[in-house]
C-alpha cells in the first residue's frame, strides 16, 4: 500500500530528509589471505584453491604464490 508523504506522520519529516551522492575517485585495497598461517599451510590452501578452480580462487592462489616475500616466521 503506498504511504502519501503530504499527510502525518511522513509529512513533517521531509524537511529533514537529505541525500548524498558519492563518486569514488580511488580505491585501495589490501590483500590478506592466510598470512598469519604458515607456509606449508598456505600452500596447502593455495593447491585446494587451484584444484578447486571456481570464481576467483584460482587467482587468489597466484596472488598468495606470487608474494612468498611479504610472509613471516607465523606459527603453525
């Protein structure tokens, strides 16, 4: 059912009603898969990930395999 916006209860509460409208001008974003695992659990994950083969997990996996350098001594 359509609610009239000229009549109570909607009808004062237009003047307080505003809008915005945002472009995006950039976008930064972070990739974090797994790190805090370890690297044989990564790899682990990464051949699932290729095997799997389905939407983006293929290229997940290469994201994680192409940044073995910005890994670290993580527990297991």
């Amino acid at each position: 059912m359509p609610v009239p916006v000229d009549q109570p209860p909607y009808s004062g509460m237009q003047s307080g009603i505003r809008g915005l409208r945002l472009e995006a001008t950039d976008v930064r974003a972070e990739f974090k898969y797994a790190g805090h695992r370890s690297a044989d659990h990564r790899a682990d994950v990464d051949d699932r990930l290729v095997e799997r083969g389905q939407g983006l997990a293929v290229t997940t996996a290469r994201q994680q395999l192409r940044r073995p350098d910005h890994t670290g001594p993580w527990k297991t």
